[in-house]
C-alpha cells in the first residue's frame, strides 16, 4: 500500500487524506457538470437512515433519522452535515454489507500527531492508539468490517456505477438491528428457523433436526465471509469402532464415579464398523491461525461428522461472542467437548461490540399456567421431535405502566415449528415448559426481557416496542400449545445403539419363525405404518394372505402407501393383503384361527389391564397357531439411558413418552406363563438386543405361544362379530382397493 499511496500523492486529481489509514481521494469527487445534472433530477424526499452516536463509555445509541435529500445539494454533503462535517469529501463511505444494499458513512479519524514513524515499528504511539479507542464506533466497526471512529450513519442511498439515477431505500432500525443479529454465530440459524427470539444455535446436528435454510457447514462459511477469514478447512479421518456390546461391558465395571463423570461430559457410545471424525480448523486471509477445532467423535456417516465438526465451531465461536469483555489470559474459553485451540490475538483486533444482546433471559417468579413451586419434571425426554404454537409478547406490568393498565407488544408468532429436544435449539425457557407438558396443553409464563436490539430486530412496530421498553419493569410474556410428539424417541435411540437396528433384529427374529411354521396366512396385530408386512415382502415365505390391525389411520394410510409399491412389483407370492380399521381388543370372527399372529412392541402403549385383556382375547378367540409378542425389557433401560443425559434425576422413566407401562423380566414371565397356562398354550421365552447381561438382560424380550392341538371347527357362524373396518385390500390379479 505505500507504492500506492506514493503514486497516488505524484497524481494531480488525487490527494492523500489519512496517511496513518492509508486513505485518499480525489479533489473534486465529481465534476461540476455530473453533480449539476444528478441534482436537477433528483426531487426532495425523505429517507430514513440510522444514527450510531459514539459512546464513550457504555454501548453506543442508536437512533433513527431522516435524510431530506433535496434537489438543490448533493447526497453525501447532507450525510456529513449530520455527522458535524464539512462536505461530503470528508466521508468515509464502507462497501456494501453483506446481503444488504446499505453502507456505513463515516468520517475520516483525525489523529494528534502527524508523526507516522510507528508504520516501521508497526506499532502506533500511546497517545494515538489511546485517542483510537475512545473514539472507535464498535458497533459501526462490526458492521461494515472497517474502523469507525466517531459517529457513523447507515443508510441505503446513493448512485449505482455509471448511472445519474439516485437510488434509495429505507434503513430503520429494526432493519439495522437484523443486520447486526445476522452477523453473529447465532444470528444465521435464526434466521433461518425464521425465529428471532425462540431459536437457539444447537450443539449437535442430527439428521432428525427440522433444519431449514443452511446447513452448519453453510453457516461457518458464511460466518467466516462475514468476519474475513478463510474458508474452513476440514480433514477426515476414519477408524475402526469397538464394537457396542464390548464398549457396554466394559462400562459395566467402571465406577459410579466414573460413569457420572462420562455422564457429566455427555461422552457418546459409538456404533460398531468404522466411524468418520472430522477436523476443522479456521484461518486468517494471511493464513495466521484461528481456530483449530478437533473433536473427538466418531460418526457413522462423514457429512454427519462435518456437519457437526461445524457446529462445534459456530458453537465455541458464540460462546466467545458472548464473553469478549473477558480477559484473554484466561482459559475462561474452554470446553470438554469443543477440544479447542484458539488464537484471540489473531481474531480479536480491538474491542468488539457488546453481545449482552444473547443473553439467555432468566425466570421471573411469575408464572401462569404451569405450577410454580413443583419440582420440574421433564415429560418429553431428549431426541424427541416436538412441534408447538407460540407467540412471545413485551409486558409491562399494570403496577409499572404510567396509566396503570398492563401493556403489551406482540413480538414474535409462530404457528407451529418443530424442533428437537434436548440439542439446545430452542430457548431453554420455552424447551424447560414444553418438556412438562402434554400434547395440546396451553400454558403461559413471563421472562426476564432480553437486550432491547434484539427485541427490536423481531418487532413489527418498533416505536411502539422502543416506547414500552422505556418503562420501568418489562418482560416478556410467552404462550405456547404443545401440538404434538413425533419421531418416538425410542426409534432413534435404538437406531443409535444397536447395529442392525433392534426394530430390524425384532423382525428377523419374527420372520424365522414365520418361516419355520410354514404359514399361509398372517395377522400383525397394531400393524402402525406396516414394517413388519412389508419386511414379509421381502423374502420368500409360504404365506398366502396377510392381515395388519391398527386404530390409527395415519399409520395403515402409510401401511397401505409402502405395500401398495411393492406389491405391484410382483415379486411375493401373496394371493390378498388387507388393513382393517379397528382395536386389537376386539375380536373379528374374520381373522379366526390364523396360522401366525404378531404383536411387536404394541401392548406397552396400553394399560396394564389392556395388555392382558389383549393376550387373552387373541389367544381365545383369534386362536393363532403362533403367537410372537415382543416389549420393551424395563431392566435394560439403565443402559440405554446411561450417555444420553446430564443427570439420573433427568432420565426418563420409559423409553417413550407413549408407553403405560414397561415389564421387568419377571413381570412379563409371568404375563406370558399364566396366559399360555389359561388357554392351553405352550410358551417359550426369548429375547433380542444388547449382550445378554446377566444384571440387565436383552433390550428387547419376546414370548412366542404354541397352540395346542384342539377341533376349532365351527366354533363361529360366518358374519358374526366383524367390528372392523377394511381400511385397504389387495388381491392379486386385481391390484388394490381403498375404501
């Protein structure tokens, strides 16, 4: 840059402003002629700008303005003239933000000293970088990635290249406060969520996550553009994982100072095969390093390793967001999980503007809806997919108003968004509520309110949010209704624990049998979305009819969806496939004296009495010759709950919010005995998942009844007790029929 500026001083229309910045401009910026025909076309209006006064001490003030940019003055010199200077040609002028059309204006620092000697020591004078500080604009600093000094103004206004055509457009400051939230590690997932208030930047992805807009790996690039550095970098590595049932036994004999230890650093139990792990580091443009992030987790997929290698850095880089006022010889930084080596002096140049703006809020003693005093007891456990309605209000409260009424500003409303519990997406306030509820439940609490720009960036009406915030004690109220429960939280720790999945090694365990007993006609009993029918599909077999009972018809709609593709495919044997609305509690003399009947981890989503008029319904009236029953083994859930939560006080009682009851072994050797004992049955029990631990057992335990040989011959006279509904049918030859 000095062979420039020594060029550029030699130039006749060129002269040299701030040598300490390395800043020049020409003398008459434009010629007489260009500036008299652009002013004869433009018409006096006004624009509105935004204002961010310097402040000494304290965050700067940030206010809104007009610009009356009239026909007989040129633009910039109505900008400086709100800036206390001269002329336009003493205007700092940023390049464009990021994704906006606005840009920052500003006016040349003004040093004391002209002595420039410090470049070669590449250190200013102590009485400069002093005057530097006091005066430096942090929050215009962040925005326009520049050093501003002194006031600054942001507007959206001026001649695009080569045209006499003044463009503009308001800036307000909700406008401003967006950019500024948007700026941030956090900022972007919010936006994205298009959830200002509500949203939180996770700590883990997982493909389960309702993500939308960018992905982590987006979202650091961006990030990194937006603070000029490098491109992330990131390296992959692979290798072999121990296989669960070794890595299970051997947390068996740690300690139980051990294993609280691994549950207090969350440490996650990988699957068996071989596992990706990644590792991110960030640069400066002069490749100086950054950020070198190197986590210790293996994943089974390599995108879900980078993707979370990402969100591990954005992670760490909004905790240091959030804590810059820090001093940075302290390792005040630090995270077990984040394995972080971080560079401030390379980032860090100069102070940054406040964050106080991401604070979580913290809870008032006011609530409504929800009983204060209780114990929280969290009913929906971490994994699960919740989707609510909320909407989030300032409230000031009558006692606090001027005219004694309670005032209130709604700020942010969503109809239903879904997120993951348990992951950190959402605000812990709201997540802590919803996590009590139940499915459609309203409920009503109040929080502390957070920093006014971020209040400011949601807002529709800002002055009227700008008003109730200068009163004196204001919070804000959040309603929210609990829609619904999706994606059993059960499924997804299965599917995380065991290699098959344990639903597939329930079905395989099934379909042996099924085999063995040469069949020809099949029940599933609470059939839910059919995978167990269309897993039948599958392999060769010698049934000849299939049958799948459910109440829910959303679950036989997908049932009918996924058969329906693969029986026209024409690759089974099958002569009918039919889905019967109706209750597994009820008998249908249709479905007398099947060959097989199954009931996989259904009778835990009844009550106790149910699952026991259900084993007696099916046994005397069904009259199966085979009768394969799995559940949930109760003993085997310490194990599966062991990494997945930061307290024993946390871990949920079932392994799905949905289940009324779980069986112990003993509990359901009984079940099975007096029931096979009752209805002349045999009865052998068995089980699937884990290693067999002799303290906890299998995951999953299974009876399969064994009909003895009995004359059932005209036992019920043909069109007696059909309660249910055919829901789907398929014939062969005829393709399928919806009713």
């Amino acid at each position: 840059m000095s062979y420039v500026m020594k060029a550029a001083a030699k130039l006749p229309d060129y002269i040299v402003v701030s040598p300490h910045l390395d800043s020049l401009r020409r003398k008459k910026p434009y010629p007489p002629a260009i500036i008299k025909a652009l002013a004869s076309q433009v018409e006096s209006r006004r624009v509105e700008a935004v204002h961010i006064q310097c402040a000494v001490d304290g965050e700067e003030v940030v206010k809104p303005i007009i610009l009356g940019i009239s026909s007989g003055r040129y633009y910039l010199d109505i900008i400086a003239e709100k800036l206390g200077l001269k002329d336009g040609s003493q205007v700092m002028i940023s390049g464009t933000i990021d994704g906006f059309k606005c840009r920052v204006y500003a006016a040349f620092p003004k040093l004391k000293s002209s002595d420039n000697s410090w470049k070669s020591r590449e250190k200013r004078p102590v009485n400069e970088s002093q005057h530097l500080e006091k005066s430096r604009n942090a929050k215009a600093s962040f925005v326009s990635g520049l050093d501003i000094h002194g006031d600054a103004i942001v507007a959206s206004v001026g001649y695009p290249w080569r045209s006499h055509e003044l463009e503009h457009d308001d800036v307000t400051l909700k406008s401003f406060y967006r950019i500024y939230c948007s700026m941030s590690p956090n900022g972007i997932y919010k936006f994205s969520r298009q959830v200002l208030i509500a949203a939180q930047l996770p700590f883990s992805y997982t493909t389960k996550s309702n993500w939308r807009g960018p992905f982590p790996r987006e979202i650091l690039s961006m990030f990194c553009r937006q603070q000029h550095l490098a491109e992330p970098i990131f390296t992959i590595t692979t290798a072999p994982v121990k296989p669960l049932d070794g890595i299970l036994r051997s947390y068996q004999k740690l300690k139980d100072s051990e294993r609280e230890d691994m549950r207090r650093k969350k440490l996650r139990i990988p699957r068996s095969g071989t596992g990706y792990r990644c590792e991110v580091k960030i640069l400066s443009k002069s490749q100086d390093l950054v950020l070198d992030c190197s986590p210790g987790d293996f994943y089974e997929k390599e995108n879900h390793a980078i993707q979370n290698a990402s969100l591990k850095a954005l992670s760490w880089f909004n905790k240091l967001f959030d804590g810059l006022d820090a001093d940075p010889d302290q390792p005040c930084y630090s995270n077990l999980d984040l394995d972080m080596l971080f560079q401030r002096s390379v980032l860090i140049k100069g102070a940054f503007p406040c964050s106080r703006m991401y604070e979580q809020p913290r809870s008032k003693s006011r609530t409504t809806g929800m009983q204060h005093e209780r114990k929280r007891v969290q009913s929906i456990t971490d994994g699960s997919l919740v989707s609510i309605c909320y909407s989030v209000s300032v409230e000031v409260d009558a006692d606090f108003s001027e005219n004694g009424e309670c005032l209130k500003e709604l700020i942010e409303r969503n109809e239903e968004i879904e997120f993951e519990v348990g992951n950190g997406s959402m605000n812990p306030h709201l997540e802590s509520v919803v996590t009590q509820m139940s499915v459609g439940q309203y409920a009503c609490f109040v929080t502390d309110s957070p920093a006014e720009g971020l209040l400011l960036a949601a807002a529709p009406d800002t002055a009227r949010t700008q008003s109730l915030l200068s009163e004196v004690s204001v919070g804000l109220e959040y309603n929210v209704r609990l829609l619904g429960v999706k994606e059993p939280t059960e499924e997804r720790m299965e599917a995380a624990f065991f290699k098959p999945p344990l639903s597939k090694q329930r079905i395989e365990y099934a379909m042996k049998h099924i085999k063995e007993s040469s069949a020809s006609t099949l029940v599933d009993f609470g059939c839910g979305s059919g995978s167990l029918l269309a897993s039948l599909l599958d392999y060769p077999t010698s049934l000849q009819s299939i049958v799948g009972v459910d109440i829910s018809q959303k679950g036989l709609s997908r049932a009918a969806k996924i058969l329906h593709l693969k029986l026209n495919k024409g690759a089974c044997n099958l002569k009918s496939t039919i889905l019967y609305d109706g209750s597994i509690l009820e008998f249908d003399s249709r479905l007398h004296n099947i060959d097989v009947g199954t009931c996989l981890e259904v009778i835990e989503h009844m009550e106790v009495d149910q699952a026991c008029q259900f084993g007696n319904t099916v046994l005397s009236l069904f009259c199966p010759k085979l009768l394969i029953v799995s559940t949930p083994n109760y003993e085997y859930n310490k194990i599966l709950h062991m990494p997945g939560h930061k307290s024993v006080s946390q871990q949920p009682k079932f392994r799905n919010h949905d289940h009324k009851f779980e069986w112990t072994r003993k509990q359901f050797n009984q079940w099975a005995s007096k029931l096979a004992k009752s209805h002349n049955y045999s009865v052998e029990l068995s089980a699937v998942g884990g290693s067999g631990n002799v303290n906890h057992g299998f995951a999953s335990q299974i009876a399969v009844f064994r009909r003895q040989e009995v004359n059932l011959v005209g036992k019920f006279s043909e069109g007696s007790m059909q309660p249910y509904k055919v829901a789907w049918e398929w014939t062969s030859g005829n393709g399928d029929k919806k009713t």
